[in-house]
DNA sequence: AAGTCGGGGTA
DNA sequence: TACCCAGACTT
C-alpha cells in the first residue's frame, strides 16, 4: 500500500499532460491504448490527435474505409492494429450502439484487446480493480523486488500479472495504474534510471544489490532475417505508374507499394534482367529499364532488414493498373516507398 | 512456447 | 550496435 500511495503521490506531481488523460471517454482511452501499444507517446501521440480530429466519434471511425483508416495510420507500424481497430469500431458502432463494453471480461473479447489493453479501459474508464502489466510495470516490479524470472516466459507473465493485483490502488486502480507506467517511462527508465531522486530507492532491492542496470531479464528472440526486395517503378508517357496492394500474411498487409521482385539475395544488374520473373513482366529488348539505386537502401524492421533496390521501367501505354502517379499519396504505403517517393521525382 | 508484426528513439 | 517502446495474435 506504501508502495502504490508513492507512486500516485509520485504521480500527480510529475506527470505529463497528454489529451487522452484529459477525458474517461472508453473511445478516447480505448483509441489511445491501441496506438501506444508497442509505441512510444511521442511517436504516437500526432497519430492520435489525427484520428481524433477526422473521427471524433466510434461512429465517425465506423464509417470511414479501411483504406483511409490505413492511410491515416501510415508510419505508425504494426498495421493489424489498425485494421482490427477499425474492425472493432464497426462492431461497437452497429452491434453495440456505440456503447463500448463496461467491464475487463467482455473488453477482453475485443479484436485488438489483450490482457493490457482490457485492463486499461477498465481501470480507467469504470475503475474496476484489474492491473495493467505493461513494459514499464514489468521494469519497475522487476527491479524493486529484483526478480530474475524473464518477463517473456510464461512463469514471468503470470507471476508479474499476480504481483501487479496484489499491489493495485483498490481505492482508484486507474490513476495507480497510469502512475506506476508514468514512473517508468519518466523515472526508472531502461537506461540511465534515476535512482538518485527516486522515491522508491530506500527500498528497491535491486539498487540495494547493485541489480538495477540487468533488470528486467528477458528472453532473447530469434535473429533479424536480411530479405532483398526489387521494386518495379513504371513510369509511363503519361504520367502514371503502377501500384499493387499486399494481399495476404507478412509485413505491410493492405498497404500499397511497386510491383515487387523478391530474390533470395542481392542481384546484380545481369542476374536480375536475367531472372525469370523480370522476364516475364519486362522486355528488356524493348523497355527502357535503369536502377535507380546502386547501393541498396536498407530498410530496418525489428525482426527483418530489407535490402531494397529500385528499377525505373519506361514503359508506353496505358496499362489496367496504372494510376496517375499524383494519386499515389491518396494510398497507404510503407514507410519506405514513402521514402522513395519524397526523393524520386516522375517528371509530373 | 516461440514467431510474427513497424518504425523510431536512446546510449 | 543492441535494446526498448502504455502488446496482440498466430502457429
């Protein structure tokens, strides 16, 4: 109970004013909880005031297209969230009149809503006693009762879980909540904690054992995979070109890009003209083909580095495909077209 | 239980 | 570089 009276206390003093923090509206919290996941506040927080001011209600978001959905979240990373989110403001808006559901249990059932997301509604906007366990909470716990059990196994997930109920504000578990993920983003940071000003320092066991700077433990995960992309960038005598969208499992699903040549390594210019696939989309004898780029532009994602190249295909004609090349910003896209796309100049 | 899914910030 | 971020979902 001292441990989570500090911590409000630690709170109310020093936390930041952010706009979702401004309201107990479920659609804002909910909203805000689905961009911040895996993200930080300041990555997320222009995305948020974004969706807000073109969708200020669950009705508004319902309505929207997907495709306008995605191109709205365009940078943000993670795409399925914004898909499931948008899915599940259809389903609140047309199944449940707009009233989004009141409790951990049924909040749970929610597509996009995990064990953290529930938890945070429900603190927050209904003050039900259910605590979040987020990275922040896992660093915080981990050092002040320095535990070794890595927070990604599933012994740390329940035991973290438990500890977390254990030690919620019965009396106001959605401040407590907010307090303790603040006190870790701001004050028991990963790097650099300030333990010197903390409140908690006198008995965190951690910095008692000289443990703070290896806590949390956490499993290490399965290496990068380097993938070689071959981006096919039409550009006709009247200015349009060809996009296609990504259909199916992988990265980027539902965002748009070039027709892509995947090759299992980085091709030189002959292997490339000579690959099969090239050939049978290009007549080398009689399209204009250049490489854009020499050295690869390397595109990294936490779990795969793409190594990128771009093929300027001069190409004639009208083709079912193509689209005005100025039309290309109304589409969601990777982060590395739109890349691409600031620096390339069609000649439009 | 392990893999997959983005992009950007920090040291 | 390596790690992390108001995690969820699939295999």
């Amino acid at each position: 109970m001292v441990f989570a009276k500090t911590l409000t206390g630690w709170y109310l003093k020093n936390r930041r004013e952010l706009p979702w923090r401004e309201s107990s509206d479920p659609y804002r919290i909910w909203l805000s909880e689905i961009m911040l996941q895996q993200t930080r506040i300041a990555q997320g927080l222009p995305y948020y005031l974004k969706f807000i001011n073109a969708f200020p209600t669950v009705f508004d978001l319902a309505r929207a297209s997907e495709e306008n959905v995605l191109k709205l979240w365009q940078g943000l990373g993670y795409y399925s969230r914004a898909r499931n989110l948008h899915f599940t403001a259809k389903h609140v808006a047309f199944e449940l009149n707009g009233k989004f559901p009141n409790t951990y249990k049924e909040l749970l059932k929610l597509k996009g809503v995990g064990d953290y997301t529930a938890s945070a509604i429900a603190s927050i906007c209904y003050n039900e006693n259910v605590a979040v366990v987020d990275g922040n909470v896992y660093r915080v716990l981990a050092r002040f009762f320095d535990i070794d059990t890595p927070i990604n196994s599933s012994q740390g997930i329940k035991e973290f879980k438990g500890l977390a109920e254990e030690l919620l504000d019965k009396e106001d578990p959605g401040t407590y909540n907010q307090a303790i993920m603040e006190f870790g983003a701001l004050q028991c940071t990963p790097q650099l904690p300030k333990c010197e000003s903390c409140p908690l320092s006198h008995a965190c066991l951690a910095l008692k054992n000289n443990k703070v700077h290896q806590l949390p433990v956490k499993l290490k995960k399965a290496k990068v995979v380097k993938r070689y992309f071959n981006y096919l960038v039409y550009r006709s005598n009247e200015n349009t070109t060809i996009i296609e969208q990504r259909v199916g499992k992988g990265i980027w699903e539902g965002l748009y890009q070039f027709p892509l040549i995947e090759t299992p390594r980085l091709l030189t210019t002959g292997e490339l003209i000579a690959h099969a696939e090239f050939k049978s989309l290009i007549d080398i004898k009689r399209t204009p083909v250049s490489l854009y780029n020499e050295t690869p532009v390397v595109h990294k994602l936490s779990h795969q580095h793409i190594y990128t190249r771009f093929w300027i295909i001069e190409k004639v004609g009208k083709h079912p495909n193509h689209i005005p090349v100025a039309k290309i910003q109304d589409y969601p896209v990777p982060v590395l077209i739109a890349n691409f796309l600031k620096e390339f100049d069609f000649g439009d």
